[in-house]
C-alpha cells in the first residue's frame, strides 16, 4: 500500500527531474502531463492489486472440510441419527449433531466436517440466516 504509494509518486519526481533539464531539450521533453498520468496508472494498478490481494485474504474458504461449513443440503436416507445426504453435487455420509431424527428429503445444514463423515443440523430459515454453529 504505501510503498506502491511511495514508488509513484519516486517514478513521477524522478521523471520530471530526469526530462525537464537543459541538458535533455536537445532530445525533445515529454509533457508534464504524460509524467504525471504514468505515476498515477502506476499508483492505481499497485492499489487495485493490492485490494484484490486483501480481498481474497479475508474472503470465506470455498474449497476443502472449511468450505462445507455452513452449506445446505438434502437428506437422501433419513438420518436417525446418521445416514446419507446430497451436498453441492455429492452423496455424504451424514450424522445429525444433536442425535435427532431428520426426515428424508427435508434440508440440513453442514456443521462440521470430520474426516468424510458430515455432521449436520436441521435446517430452517433462521439456521440459514444464523448460518453455522461457532466453535467454543
């Protein structure tokens, strides 16, 4: 961040110190305007990196057991309390969390991932705003 910063404004000082001496006019001078516009693209690429670089730090897991966390899915063989249900795409082996019965074909939520078995919770609509259990 501040070192993009920083390298800008160093490219567009050094480039009107370098072309607007009396020794370059001989060669022709670049406008002031062209400096300046150079040191601000340079500004503004290194700042949008820079912000796709923290953006994608901080941005949820989308892929492997972090992933899974907090996705619904549907129970294909009624979980009592374990069984099988269908997640993006895939048959899990699944077990309820709290040792309840969940019907086939109603919608649960992951809550955990423990090696491959998925330990799930019914899903309502406020345990899907809620989102997952946190971890104590």
């Amino acid at each position: 961040g501040l070192l993009t910063i920083a390298a800008a404004f160093a490219l567009g000082f050094g480039g009107y110190i370098m072309f607007n001496t009396p020794e370059i006019d001989q060669y022709g001078s670049i406008p002031l305007v062209v400096i300046i516009g150079e040191s601000i693209a340079f500004g503004t690429v290194g700042l949008g990196v820079l912000y796709l670089a923290m953006k994608t730090r901080y941005s949820k897991p989308v892929t492997g057991e972090e992933g899974m966390i907090g996705l619904i899915g549907e129970v294909r063989t009624a979980l009592e309390p374990s069984g099988r249900v269908f997640v993006q795409g895939e048959l899990w082996k699944a077990e309820t969390v709290n040792g309840a019965y969940v019907n086939k074909g109603e919608k649960v939520m992951v809550a955990e991932v423990h090696d491959l078995l998925l330990r799930v919770l019914p899903a309502d609509e406020d345990a899907r705003l809620k989102g997952p259990p946190r971890k104590q």
